[in-house]
C-alpha cells in the first residue's frame, strides 16, 4: 500500500472524492416545481448538485460559508457562487423557485434558515433537504469491515449531527406542506483510492487526526487493502437518497 496519506483532505478532496448524485434527482426537482427562473443551493460544497440544477433553470445560485470549497466549485455560465452562511443569505425577498440543501442542513441553525427560506422563496417554490444515507459496499467482507469501522472504531468521533444524516433528516423539523419523492440512490464503481478518498472528506476522520488516533486509520486502511485486493479493482459502492421536500 503507497504511504500516500488520504485523509489529508480540504476542499480539493471533496470536488475530487465527493460522489455525484445521480442527474434523474436535478431532473426530478426541476418537473416538481412551477417556476424555472432562480436556483438557489445552499450549503453547496463544490458545486455537485449546484451544476446539475443549472441544466434545468435559467439561473442558479450556490452558497456556502467555506472560501475552501467554492474556490474548489465547479463553474458554469449561469453559476454564481456566494461565500455566506445558511442563515443570512445574500438574495432578496421572492427570487427563488427553488431552495435545495444538500448533505448540509444537519450543520444549519433550522429555525434562522428556515425564515431566510420564506423570505427568498416566490410563491409555490420548494424547498429540498438532501442527504444520502450510509454507503453500502460489496462483496459482503467488505461491508463487515466498513461497517465495524463507521460504527465502532470512528463512531465516537462523529460530531451529533451525523445521526441527523443517518435518519435521513428524519427527525428534524420541516415546517413545509410534504410531498413524495421517487426512490433514488447514487451508484459507482470505485477503485481503493477513490474510496479511501472518500472516506477523507469525513468529518469523523477529520476529528480522529486531530485526536491524534492515525492507528484507527491505519489499522482500517491495511485491512480494507488486504480484502480489496489489487487496488486498480473497480467495485460498485453506492448510497441511498433521503429527501424532505416541501412546499413553502
């Protein structure tokens, strides 16, 4: 195994690392809503689900506290891409047709960004908390060693947050009329240094380095290495898409 360190992560690692959603849920949102003026992604990383809404509406707007992440962001010419935090966003009253959080709300102050929500949404928009649950790998040895490694070994480094994630947002408050979403789920096929690449980007893994417990990552990553094999081997991974989606 190379002595490359991958959980030296920022913003690079998650444009690299981070997995695309799939483009039926960009497609989905934008038949769901009346209007295709304005797009605003709030807590957009580096742009993942920002650059698929662009397809789909005439403008789109992303947003995020980090200048880490969207100097990383991924441009297009009807992108704008803002550095501002969930709760005072930078957009003026009824500009918006459509408001989508993606793997982000579990880090918002709820109450301050959903009246922010209200202020910029037009009539009839939506509103869509996005996340993706637990990744589920394969063959079954795999799975058994990831999980053992998510639950139990970096499980106490997750911040409380994560179990937000974990539920699929389920039990926050979501004070919009609800509405049905299709099943979804992101598939790839990764080789070991797309997934370890991944796992980088990891707020938990981020935590265990500052804790100074690498041996948590090293045991992980000589063990995960031995039952991947040859690290060129593409294996499928994939995560389930959760939703609240409402309108406002």
């Amino acid at each position: 195994m190379t002595a490359q360190n991958w959980f030296d992560t920022g913003g690079s690692a998650y444009a690299l690392f981070r997995p695309e959603y799939p483009a039926g849920l960009a497609r989905f949102l934008a038949r769901a809503v009346d209007g295709r003026g304005l797009a605003v992604d709030v807590g957009c990383g580096n742009g993942q689900l920002t650059r698929q809404l662009a397809d789909h509406f005439n403008s789109v707007i992303g947003i995020d506290p980090s200048a880490d992440q969207i100097a990383n962001a991924r441009r297009h010419g009807n992108i704008d891409y803002l550095c501002a935090p969930a709760e005072q966003l930078p957009l003026p009253e009824k500009s918006a047709s459509l408001i989508t959080a993606a793997q982000a709300a579990h880090w918002f102050d709820l109450p301050r960004f959903y009246a922010e929500v209200q202020r910029i949404a037009e009539d009839g928009a939506l509103i869509a908390l996005v996340s993706y649950g637990v990744m589920q790998l394969a063959p079954s040895e795999l799975q058994d060693r990831f999980d053992r490694f998510y639950r139990d070994e970096i499980g106490p480094y997750w911040p409380p947050e994560r179990k937000l994630v974990d539920s699929g947002y389920a039990e926050i408050e979501f004070p919009f009329e609800e509405m049905p979403y299709p099943d979804m789920t992101i598939d790839r096929v990764w080789e070991l240094g797309e997934f370890l690449g991944y796992l980088s980007t990891w707020s938990a893994v981020r935590r265990v380095n500052e804790a100074g417990r690498d041996d948590i990552l090293e045991s992980f990553v000589h063990d995960i290495s031995a039952l991947w094999g040859d690290p060129a081997r593409k294996l499928p991974v994939s995560w389930p898409i959760n939703m609240r989606l409402g309108t406002i």
